[in-house]
C-alpha cells in the first residue's frame, strides 16, 4: 500500500514526532481523504503496522513455560534500525515505546493464555509476566539499537531468554 511504504520512507529519514500524516499523504501521492478512509491518525497507522509486521514475529516455544522466540523481531529491527530508531528518538519517544510495549504485551498476553488453557494443570504465571517480557525484550531491542555492532538475533535471543526465564522461574517457584 502507498500509504505503509510512504510511512517507512519518512521513518528511514525522520523521527516518528516530526512525521506528520500531510507529509505521508504527499510522499504517497493521495489525498488526505485516502488517508483517514484507512486510519484515524499516524499512531493509528503505526498500531496497524505493529500488528501487520512486528506481532508475528514474536513466537510460541510450547515447551519454555516463560519464553518466546524473538529472533526473527531482533533480526527484523537490525535490518531495519532506521525505522526502529526512528520510534526511539525525539520527544514522541515515550508515547511510540509505549505503543509498541502495549503492542507486545499483547501478543505475549494472547500467548501464555492460550499457553495456560493447553497446560492440564491450568498454571497461570504471575500476573506481572506479559508485561515484564515486553519491557525486557523493548529495552533489548533499544539497547541493539544504541550499539555501533550490535549482537547478532540469536545472542539477543539468548540474553533475552536468560533475563526472562531466569526471573519468572524463580517467581513461579515462589
């Protein structure tokens, strides 16, 4: 869609708080009336894309209890680090890091409940969990982003599942 690859164009360039919907609509050769037929605003745009492209990278391991398998999003985010720094910079850093923390909470959310209805036990994690793995793996991928040689995916993946299984196991237990 001319819309979405007008959006990434100016994020490869710009920080997401200097992107204004006018300047999307120009690049993609529309009107505004296109624009709003499809999103309510730029964050909605973006919400739409996190849901598109970044959510389905965050995976089930059906046998980690705590875990999900994030290498394809760490490989994703340093093919794309323009895009990803683009969310991460400038005074709108706060509102797009929480956007996309929301985002994947969500998907973790949606993952260990079915995880807990397939369990015969019926176990649930804390109830801190979804959201502790989505800031862990948000301030994972931010760091990635801060670094000139940035771990490979599967090292990220590993550090990740490290922090994560490490503190959840031990709040399971307790």
């Amino acid at each position: 869609m001319a819309l979405t690859a007008a959006f990434f164009g100016l994020m490869s360039r710009r920080a997401y708080g200097q992107i204004r919907v006018s300047d999307i609509v120009r690049k993609a050769g529309v009107g505004r009336a296109t624009f709003y037929g499809h999103f309510s605003s730029k964050d909605d745009l973006l919400r739409s894309e996190l849901d598109r492209i970044v959510l389905p990278m965050v995976i089930e391991l059906p046998n980690e209890p705590f875990l999900v398998e994030c290498t394809p999003l760490f490989a994703h985010v340093q093919r794309a680090r323009a895009v990803y720094r683009s969310l991460t910079a400038g005074p709108s850093r706060s509102a797009t890091e929480r956007m996309v923390q929301d985002a994947l909470e969500v998907r973790v959310s949606a993952i260990f409940t079915q995880r807990r209805a397939e369990r015969a036990d019926g176990a649930a994690l804390p109830a801190f969990a979804a959201r502790f793995v989505a800031s862990t793996l948000l301030t994972l991928i931010a760091w990635s982003l801060e670094q000139a040689d940035p771990p490979a995916p599967a090292e990220l993946q590993q550090t990740f599942q490290a922090l994560v299984g490490g503190a959840l196991g031990s709040s399971a237990k307790s």
